[in-house]
C-alpha cells in the first residue's frame, strides 16, 4: 500500500486510478496524517428474481387517494 500527499494525488490522480486498477491500494495524506483509501470498485451484482416479493407486500386500495385539501396545496391552491 503506497502513502501520497493530497497535492501528489490532485497532480496525478490518473495514474493513481490506473494503479488502483490494477489491484493496488493507496492511502491519500493530508500534513502526514492518512485521510483517505483509494481502492478498486468492486462492484456488487445482485441478482434479480422477477415474483421474489410476491404475497409479502400488500397494497392498500386507495394508496394513492389524496385529501382534498392536500391535492389542492400541490397545484398552489389554498385549502
């Protein structure tokens, strides 16, 4: 794991990114005192199953009914 100042970070972060890329980690300092860790992104794939929360929500029939009063603040009315 490599240590770099902010402003060596601010001059060549794409290099940085490149190597970071490859595997390596780095540690961003700031008056010698590490504040930040530059590591690859490892994204997180989640695997979706169409039906998967079938029969364990439930929808009220007027979920989407509005007070009158409160439709009317959402065009500028007054109630």
């Amino acid at each position: 794991m490599d240590h770099v100042n902010v402003s060596e970070a601010r001059a060549h972060l794409s290099r940085l990114l490149d190597r970071v890329e490859s595997g390596e980690e780095i540690i961003i300092s700031r008056s010698g005192q590490p504040v930040a860790r530059l590591l690859p992104y490892l994204g997180t794939v989640v695997t979706r199953r169409p039906g998967a929360w079938r029969g364990r929500v439930q929808i009220a029939d007027d979920f989407d009914e509005l007070p009158e009063d409160l439709a009317a603040s959402f065009h500028g009315e007054s109630g």
